[in-house]
C-alpha cells in the first residue's frame, strides 16, 4: 500500500480506541513509515460520508513561486500575533 501524502510505504498497525468503550479498543490501520500519515478504512468512510474526502497535499500553493525570509517587525496576515 502507497501513502496518499508522500507516496512511502504503509506498514500495517494496530491504535488503541480510548472514545468507544462498547465495541473492540483495539483498531487495525495502516501508518506511513515515512511521514507518519495513518490511514483508517473506518475515518475514511466516515471522511467521504461528510463530504469531504482526504486532501492530499501537491506542493506549492498556487502564485507561489518561493518563500521569502521574513525581517524583524514584518506582519504576515492571517497569522495569530
């Protein structure tokens, strides 16, 4: 299995559920070996469900070319203080 963020290799793995106490607190996943991604067929569907399916970074935002050094005192917008 390929990760959908950094296209690394899955390893399956086993989380421990500590919100449902009714069912099994045991889950079986699969985690990246490279970027630490986890993928739950269960978050999946539940993502997909909502409308909103995984977003899988490209690169670059679009109109960026680089990203500058910020100077002493300079503002970046969108940014808490």
């Amino acid at each position: 299995m390929t990760c959908m963020r950094c296209q690394g290799c899955m390893a399956k793995d086993h989380f421990m559920d500590l919100l449902e106490s009714s069912e099994d607190m045991w889950l079986t996943g699969w985690r990246c070996l490279n970027c630490g991604h986890v993928f739950d067929p269960v978050m999946e569907r539940n993502r997909l469900r909502q409308g909103r399916a995984a977003v899988v970074s490209t690169g670059r935002a679009s109109g960026q070319d680089r990203i500058g050094i910020q100077e002493e005192g300079d503002v970046i917008p969108g940014l808490a203080a």
